[in-house]
C-alpha cells in the first residue's frame, strides 16, 4: 500500500511538478496514487462488523486488498462509514495472523497440559476425529457442542447446523447471536408469530420521532444514527428520545434524556400503555381487527443454574433466587402481590407459555402502573429532582400518544440483555400495537440487531440450539419432517430435543456433559459473562476445545486445537441485516498460508464420518417426543438404505457433495474471474457456497422467507434485497397489505406468522380452560409485569455496573485491536464512573481501580470524563479489552425465555489497586 | 528609491549580523536557534520543501529585495526561523501574488523554483479558521476572508448551515487547500482583534486519511468485469509471525 519513492517519482508529471511548487506532499501523493490505482480490481462486499450492513467496495491488486471505500449505492450508508468500517481493508493484516493449525502437545503427541506447536491439517483433523468419537460414543449426540455466529456468512452457519443437526443428530450448536439477539427472537415469535422486523431503515426517513431505548446507537449503529441526526436536523418537529441508564453519546443529539434505574424499563412501558388507556388514544379499530391480549406466568426464575453446587461462595445468595424470590414492595404493587411474599419461582421449565386475557383484564393489570408509582420506582439519577424525572416521563407518553405523530422505537442490547428481556421487547409492541403504530412507514417498534449476520444466518439459517432454518424448530415435528424432506433424511433423524444453548454449553463443559466443542467465528471465552468458570472449565475439566479463528484469542489460549480461518473477503459469503437485506460477495484474495473458509473446514470434517457412525440409535437423555422411545435416537440405517445410501457414505457425501449440489459447477460465470479456494482446496468441481445457498432457500420459499436466486445478489445494480423477495420484488413493509405480498387482500394488515398462535384463555393468573382458540393473522399484545433484577447493589457490592461496546473496537477486539490506528485511539476498555463515586473511594481518574463482583475481580483504569457520564451509582466499561475481562464479573443471569444473558446489571465494589 | 535603500539597510543588517555571530560567543546560541527552528515559516511562492529549501537557500536576500510590497523578510536573531532565510507574516504584510513573481524571478539558486509559473499554483502554507472565534461561524454576516481571498469560490468557499437558534442561516466559510494559495490576504483582512484565518505551514495542520481507503462519493469505481485472481503461489500476503502468537498462546490462562 505504501507508495515508494521510486513509483512516486514515475507517476506521472503533474505529479512531479506539483511537489516542485511547493505543493505539500499529501496532495502529490494523491495524485500519484491515482495514477497507480489504475490497475486495482474493484468489487462489492459488505462491511464486516455491525448488524448496520453498510455496503463497500474492496479494491485488490496482487492477491492482497488495498483499499476500501463506502459504496455509493448501498442504500444503507450511501457511501459512508463508521471508523471501524474505515479499516475494513486493514483487519486481515495483523502481524500474528494464524496460519497454520496448532495444537497442544508433548512429544509429538497431543497433550491436553501441552504447549501450542504447529501440525498439518491432517494431524489436525485426525486429533480432531479421534476427540469427537471419544465423546460421543460416551455421552452421544448431547456430548458434542458448536459455539456458532451471527457473524458466520449465510452459508458458514447453513453447513454447520447442516453439519451438527442433520450429521451428527445433535441440536447442541448455538450462537454468540444468544448474547445479542435471542430475546427480540422471542418477542417477534411469541407477538407475531414470526421473526424479524416488520419496517426498514427507511422508517427513519419517514418518521417524526425516535426514541432509543437501552442502545446507544450514536456509538453501536453509527451510521443509522447519523441518519437519525440528519432526519432531527431537518426539522424542529422532529424529536428524539434516549432512555439509557447511563447517559451516552446518544443523548447528544436527543431532545430529552430519561435516565432510568435497571429494569424499571417494564414499568415505564407499562405507564405509557396505561396512559394510552387513560387518555383514550387506542387505536380500537386496529387492535379489534388485528390484535389479541395474553399474558404468561411471572415465577419463571432467572435463567441461572438451579444448583449452587458449581457456585463460588459470594454468588450463592443471588443463584438461590432461581428458586424462590422474596417479592420487594415495587415487585408487590406491579404484580398485585403482598411486599415479601415468598414467590417459588414454579415455572422456570416452561417461561414461555402464556395464555389469551381479556381487554378488561388487560387494562387491570396496568392499574397499578401510574406516573407517581412508576416516576418513584424508576428515576435512575439521584442527582435529577423527581418533578423534572415525572415531567420527562409524561412527555414520553405524549409522544407515543400524539395522534399527528409517527413513532419508531429502537432498541438493542439495553432490551435485549436483559433478566426479562423477552417481556421488555413483547411491551415495545404492546406500546405500538395498542395506538396501531406498527408496520407502517415511519412507524414500529425496530429492534436492531447487533452482529452483521444475526438475521441473515443466525436466526434465519437457524444456528440455534431449538431451531431450523425460515423460523422452524426441532420441537415441531412437521418442521422435522419438512426439513427431513428438503435435507433427503430418513425419518426421526432430526433429534427433538432442545440443544444447550450457549450459555448452557459452557455450563455444559464445567459439569462435564460436553466433551468436545467446536467455536467457530466467535470468542466465547470472553465473551460470556461468569467467564471465571468457564476459563477454568476449558482447562481442567476432561474436554478437547477446538477454535477456528484468524487469530490467536482468548478462546484460541484456553483450547485444545486452533484451526486458522479465512476472514470475510478471503472466502464466498452473505451476510444479513438488520433490516431483512441480504447482501453477498465474492472470494477477492487468497487466505494467508494455510489459513481455510469455514466452509472447507466443515466439509473436511463431515469426510471424517460414515452415516454407519452416527445414523444408528443414539441416547439422548432427556428426550420426550411423540414418535420417539424414551431417551434414544431410532437407528435410521435401514431407511437411509431404502432411500439409496450406503452406511458407508460419508456426511460430506451425503450432506454436502449432494448430486443436486454437485450440478452447480465451478467455475461459474457469476465470479466474473474471481477465485474460489475452497475449491482449490477441497479439489472440487462444483461450487460449494452456490449449493449451499441454493439448498437453503427452498426452506423459505412460499414460507414468508424467500430469498432471491444466489446470482441475482452478484448482479452489478444489485445491493442486496430485503425478505421477503417474492417475483423479484424485495418487501419494504411486512403485514401491510400495501407493501407485504403475503397479507390478504383487503386486510389492511395480517400478523401472519404461524408459530404459537392457538391459545388457551385464562385470566390474570393463570389459564382457566384448555381449549385453545386459533389467533391466525393476529399479533398478541402482552401484559408483562414489572419485577425486580435478580442482583442489585448493596452495602457491600455497592454500585450498578453496565457493560457495552465502543464506536471504535468490535465485540472482543480481536480484528479491531490488531488494528494500529484502531488500538492508538482506544487501547483499553476504561472503567466510566461518576466522579463524586470515584473521589467517595479515594479515586482520580486515570488510577487503576480493583473492580469486584461476586465472581471475580478486574482492574480497570478509571474514568471520570468523556464519552459516558454515568450518574451516582452507575458505572460503565466495554468489554472489547481482553486486558480487562469483565465477563468474569457479570453474572451468567439470562432472561428464562430467552436465554440471553444480562450482561447489563452487575453489582460491583470498587477499591483503589 | 528611498524604500528600496530602507530595505537593503534590513537586508544587509540581517546578513551581517549571520557574519558577525560567526566570530561571537552567541555562535553556540545561534546554533540552537537554528537546530530548534521551527520548521513552518512561511516562504516565499514557489519555495521547495523546506529541507531542500535550506539547502539551496543562500540568504542572498535578492527576493526580499525584489518583493514590491515589502512582504517578505530575511530572519534575524531571535526570529524562530533560520537567519538570513525569507519568510513573511501574512498579518503584517500578506503575499500579495504578483503575477510575474518577482522573487522567485530573483533568485539565482532554484531555492524558489523556476517551475512555477502561475502565482495560483503556489503553496506557501494553507489557511485555517478558528471557528469558535470566527464571526462568520457564529453567524454574523463578515466573510471577509472569503471575499477579500484572491482566489474566492475556490480557496475560500461559503457554505449555507441552518442555525440552530434563530431563524437565520449561518454563512460558513470553508478552506480548500486545493486552491489556497498561502498567501495571507485572509489573515491580514481578519477584523477579530486577533485574526481568527491564519495561514499555517501545511504541515503543522494537514492530516491525511489512510491509503486503504477511499471516500465513496469521490472516487468513482466500478465492478471489475473481468477480475483477475492472484495466482502465484509465492510469498504469503502476510508474513506470518507465528512465534509472536505462540508465546501468546502459551503463556497461561488468563
């Protein structure tokens, strides 16, 4: 990239004279460096970092990539990007790039206390194979774990749940996408009965008020947030809102900024929908028309282990709190209760059933959540007068509730990592639906996804413990039986039983369930919160760790064997966004050394197994299923014979290498020349992504998720469409007949999603009959209660404490920090706190400070100024800096439907180091 | 006449007092003068690289002497510039860009180089505004600089800002350095009591954005029809450093 003296002199002689004249060299070297980029290739491709999705174009010369620009003509970014999207070019380049497989050994042989020495593939793989069948000949399918990604590309994730669900018969493959997104999942699902939002990024154009709730999208989305900067700027009458707990970047350019104590978000939405009552604002036409109320049980625990057996001291009196809860007198009045009550937390088996009420009930239940109850229960800034905190709140409602008024809600990781998070997004709906704002432009509650491919792969491949891909799940045996077809598998091969999901796996590995885990595009071991446990898990317990990853990481330092990656524009790929786009790209420059796509690396593994290996009866402890005997897997040999497989096929024969998929052949026009390696590599004829791709979309077609053909995203006036893509035309809105092809005509709107949608009714409390009424082409507005977060601070652990990400590093650092510029401007993850908190503890800012939780401590350099300014009592640090491993101080608290972890609320004490 | 005897009074006092200091005790202090100068006074039009400058530079003083409007001046003790060399302070006479350029017409060395041969094509240094204290920035109806710029729309530009706190807009006035020539007509016409426009050695101002990168709506590109792969198989795009990341590894759990 570096111009040389010499290429500069040559360039050309506008140049040369325009550095004699006295013209700075900067601008010499621009003209130079024009002249010498005539022979760069340019192509499209994707950023590699937030759920945004901006569009770039990637310049290459000499199998290496020399620059990037922001695509123009992405309608996302139009030509923009963020700081961390600048760098797109330089991520791959880092000095310790992992280019060889390395693994534990002594002697030559492989060692679980040995140290990393580098090994061929082959060594690797048959280490690989020999661990893998150890372990599930001893506990089976359930044994067997993948760490996966809502940064796998489409066709990563597709041939790893292919791989583990279809192959190896085990759903025990779930994402870091858990951490980020899992609880919008459950509130799409459970209020639409189908996933993803209904709007795009154009609602903001079309909007006249945003309110962010628990995102702080100036930092996290920067370039939709400088799209909702451009929407304020155009006129007064636009407003913005940032409820945070913390104040933030955001609340730059937000007209008001509610500051809130953890969790009393609940109630606030609870307020706004009472007001909406009170006032009488309900849109009654909408909600008769195409709405329903429900509610669900409250005792659902915390998502924690119900066993304090693997408890460290400290953490004993929180976790037992997953058994039974001692109601505090806020958690009384919100949920109709006496203050202390006992509550036994009964239903933390199934948190996820819930039950039609009426609008009676409905409206009962928000009695209690007036301005005076929910203004005292949720002011969050001890230093703000409660006059000003009540008069913010009503003037939220207002905003809601003006009938002139557009609104769109945007949320992130504030809702989504949350002890109840699948209720807070449910009550963004609830709000929305209840004044018909919804699925209109300009108007819906938008949850944003944080990973580039969370919607694209994650959730729409399906790399999750419970599902499929288009939003079927293992639990429904038709969504088997469809996925059976598609997949060309006998019967009952598809194992029923829920998987662990992420969390569940690193509990999984400490209690000595899961024997082997594969990570793959992600880094666990940071970034799951408790992570104390789960470090000392990885190395003492009897397990062999795999990490595929580019670089070397905390996962990679706690493993057993790493296996160098392809990054993004070394391989084939496509990515999601949060808006339903699905946007692709072409292989644009070798992988370094003997660095492979995940792709290869997932097939080359499958080559290592015979369906005689896996196909026959296997326990699953823990099984129920109709069709199924108690605790086993059928042996399906006999019917893969009938269907023409031989027990000596191997998976990659039978998964992959397909005839279908082996007749889209490579080379393919649609590479206009560029390459493939992981056909070199593999000696294929055909095009593995291609196939993969092309299987996948008949699981969506006709399903609400068509997808368009693989070559039409490759199209040069193509910048990746928005689901459903249906006759070729991509859908702006979901459910709205003016937009959704799948919505009847004459409906105006239809919830047409299909899952959860016959209910029994009941009132407040429970269900009361068991005949279940069908909702088809309705959304359901829940009634959620407020409750209590499980961990507050008390006199000894005595502060709130937040974490989160920063504009300039992404997720664990481990592309970001390798980035010189990136690191030089934020080189460690500080510790935001308020500075009469600090001086209280014999704190300045810039000390090291001793930061303490239940689960372990970490020193952080203290911060008093700057970016975020929390109010007393409330501290903030990322956890990007694997210096300051935070996550061993957050407890591993999930929402129980969810299973996402509240990485938001941890109670931490803070000392001088 | 007068004028031009005042100035080769200056002239020859700066260069006798280079002569002098060379039998002096001040020699060591002028010595660290030099070593401590810093690099960003402005030169005359058509001044090399200051490096290159210094050394064709032979403090001759023919341009200072040639300069009809006194703007120029060779460095004396005490001036944080190296003696006897020509240099300018736009606030007190600003380059005034006569088209045939008389100094650089003068000198004999190439120190000021005989390629330029538009007076527009000059850099001496760029101008910068300080917009906390530039009235047009706050909304007062001066540009000055953008009018009084020999080179106004196209060094000094004028863009239209809404302003936030009344009904009128702002009239914001942008450098481009592109165009601007250095030659501090902006700075001399600035009516803050201080000049709020200065002109600066480009670089102590002028930052650079990385060659990986591109700004997407300036540099047009389309899809490459017909790409080309990397097919040599010969040195790896990244030399790996493959025993910096196995210290790492195996350095413990952390």
């Amino acid at each position: 990239m570096e111009i040389t003296r010499r290429e500069f002199l040559k360039s050309s002689i506008a140049a040369t004279t325009a550095a004699t004249v006295g013209m700075p060299l900067i601008q010499g070297a621009q003209a130079a460096s024009e002249d010498f980029e005539a022979d760069w290739q340019w192509d499209k491709g994707v950023c590699r970092f937030c759920g945004t999705g901006c569009g770039i174009m990637v310049a290459t010369k000499k199998g290496r990539i020399v620059a990037t620009k922001g695509d123009p003509d992405a309608p996302v970014n139009r030509g923009l990007n963020c700081i961390k999207g600048y760098f797109n070019g330089k991520i791959q380049y880092g000095k310790d790039r992992l280019t060889q497989p390395l693994m534990r050994m002594t002697d030559g042989k492989f060692d679980k206390k040995g140290k990393f020495t580098p090994v061929s593939w082959e060594q690797a793989f048959d280490e690989m194979e020999r661990q893998f069948r150890k372990a599930y000949a001893e506990k089976g399918p359930a044994g067997v774990a993948v760490f996966g990604s809502g940064q796998y590309t489409i066709q990563e994730g597709y041939a790893s749940a292919k791989l583990m669900k279809a192959g190896f018969r085990s759903n025990n493959i779930d994402p870091n996408a858990r951490h980020c997104m899992a609880s919008a999942v459950v509130g799409f699902i459970q209020t639409f009965g189908i996933d993803e939002p209904a709007g795009n990024y154009d609602d903001i154009e079309h909007t006249d008020t945003v309110v962010s709730w628990g995102a702080n999208m100036a930092e996290c989305h920067p370039i939709l947030w400088s799209r909702v900067a451009d929407r304020r700027l155009s006129s007064d009458d636009v407003k913005i809102v940032n409820l945070s707990t913390y104040a933030n970047e955001t609340s730059n350019i937000a007209d008001t900024e509610i500051l809130f104590k953890p969790g009393t978000d609940l109630a606030i939405w609870n307020y706004i929908a009472r007001e909406i009552i009170k006032r009488d604002a309900v849109n009654h036409d909408f909600v008769d028309k195409h709405c329903v109320f429900a509610t669900g049980p409250y005792d659902i625990g915390y998502g924690m282990r119900n066993t304090d057996k693997y408890a460290f001291d400290a953490e004993k009196d929180i976790m037992a709190k997953e058994l039974e809860v001692t109601l505090t007198a806020e958690e009384a009045i919100a949920q109709r209760r006496k203050t202390g009550e006992k509550v036994k937390q009964n239903n933390t088996k199934k948190p996820v059933k819930h039950w039609l009420i009426t609008y009676e009930d409905f409206k009962e239940a928000l009695d209690p959540y007036t301005l005076d109850f929910v203004s005292q229960l949720a002011k969050g800034d001890p230093d703000e007068s409660l006059d000003d905190f009540r008069a913010k709140l009503k003037l939220l409602a207002d905003l809601y509730i003006d009938k002139g008024r557009k609104v769109v809600s945007f949320w992130t990781m504030g809702f989504n990592q949350h002890y109840r998070g699948s209720w807070i997004n449910e009550q963004a709906y609830m709000v929305h639906l209840l004044l018909g704002k919804q699925s209109m432009p300009g108007n819906g509650a938008f949850s944003l996804t944080g990973q580039p491919s969370a919607c694209g792969t994650a959730r729409e491949v399906g790399t999750f413990a419970h599902r499929l891909p288009a939003d079927m799940v293992v639990m429904n045996p038709k969504h088997r039986a469809r996925s059976e077809q598609i997949w060309k598998l006998p019967p009952r091969t598809i194992n029923p039983k829920v998987g662990s999901h992420i969390t569940k796996i690193m509990r999984d590995l400490e209690d000595g369930q899961v024997k082997f885990a594969w990570v793959q595009v992600n880094n666990p071991f940071q970034a799951t919160a408790n992570a104390n446990h789960w470090l000392k898990a990885a190395r003492e317990m009897d397990n062999f760790i795999v990490v595929s990853d580019p670089y070397p990481t905390i996962s990679a330092k706690v493993s057993d064997l790493i296996l160098p990656s392809a990054m993004i524009f070394e391989k084939w790929g496509g990515y999601g966004n949060a808006e339903r786009r699905t946007q692709m790209w072409r292989e644009q420059v070798p992988p370094p050394g003997q660095a492979r796509s995940d792709v290869w690396q997932a097939m080359e593994f499958a080559k290592r197994f015979r369906l005689k290996d896996v196909w026959g009866e296997q326990m699953v402890p823990g099984l129920e299923a109709e069709g199924f005997e108690s605790g086993k897997l059928p042996d399906v040999l006999d019917k893969a014979r009938e269907m023409g497989y031989s027990p000596d096929d191997t998976l990659y024969d039978v998964l992959f290498a397909t005839p279908e998929n082996r007749k889209f052949k490579w080379p393919d026009k649609v590479a206009k020349g560029h390459d493939n390696h992981t056909v070199k590599a593999g000696a294929l004829d055909w095009f593995p992504e291609k196939a993969l791709y092309q299987e996948y979309v008949q699981f969506g077609r006709g399903h609400e998720h068509d997808l368009a053909d693989f070559d039409v995203y490759y199209r040069d006036d193509v910048r990746g469409l928005k689901w459903p893509v249906v006759d070729g035309k991509e859908t702006e809105w979901r459910f709205n007949e003016k937009y959704d092809p799948y919505v009847k005509k004459g409906s105006g709107f239809e919830f047409y999603g299909k899952a959860l949608k016959e209910l029994p009714t009941g009132d407040l409390d429970k269900p009361t009959s068991k005949e279940k009424t069908s909702l088809a082409g309705k959304a359901k507005i829940f009634f959620r209660p407020y409750a209590a977060p499980p961990e507050q601070p008390d006199d000894n652990y005595d502060l709130w404490m937040c974490t989160g990400r920063v504009l300039e590093h992404w997720h664990t650092g481990t592309m970001t920090r390798r980035v010189p510029e990136l690191h030089r401007a934020v080189p460690t993850a500080l510790f935001y706190m308020h500075p009469k908190d600090a001086e209280d503890r014999g704190l300045k800012r810039k000390d090291v400070a001793m930061v303490e939780s239940r689960r372990g401590k970490v020193q952080a350099v203290v911060e008093t100024q700057g970016r975020d300014d929390p109010p007393r009592g409330y501290t903030f640090i990322a956890f990007f800096d694997e210096g300051v491993l935070v996550n061993k101080l957050v407890p591993d608290i999930t929402c129980p439907m969810s299973k996402e972890t509240d990485f938001k609320k941890c109670a931490v004490k803070v000392r001088k180091a | 006449m007068e004028q031009n005897a005042r100035r080769e009074f200056f002239i020859r006092l700066a260069q006798g007092t280079a002569l002098a200091a060379t039998g002096g005790l001040i020699w060591s202090a002028l010595l660290q003068q030099q070593a401590k100068a810093m690099p960003n006074a402005l030169r005359p039009p058509g001044a090399l690289d200051e490096d290159d400058f210094q050394a064709l530079c032979i403090k001759c003083g023919l341009c200072v002497r040639d300069c009809p409007y006194d703007t120029l001046r060779l460095s004396t003790a005490g001036d944080s510039v190296p003696i006897g060399t020509p240099y300018f302070l736009p606030r007190e006479i600003p380059c005034y860009m006569c088209p045939d350029i008389p100094c650089k017409v003068a000198c004999p060395t190439g120190a000021l180089t005989p390629e330029l041969t538009d007076i527009n094509g000059a850099r001496m240094g760029l101008a910068v505004i300080d917009i906390e204290n530039c009235l047009s920035w706050q909304g007062l109806r001066c540009e000055i600089c953008h009018r009084e710029c020999p080179l106004t729309d196209t060094a000094i530009t004028v863009e239209h800002n809404p302003r936030k706190i009344s009904k009128h807009a702002l009239f914001v006035p942008i450098v481009h350095s592109d165009a601007c020539t250095g030659c501090g007509i902006c700075e001399k016409a600035c009516p803050t009591d201080e000049a709020a426009i200065r002109v600066v050695a480009h670089e102590l101002v002028q930052g650079k954005i990385g060659d990986h990168y591109r700004l997407g709506w300036k540099v047009d590109t389309t899809i490459t029809p017909d790409f080309k792969p990397y097919e040599k198989s010969g040195p790896l795009p990244v030399a790996p450093d493959a025993s910096g990341g196995l210290d790492y590894l195996n350095e413990g759990v952390p």
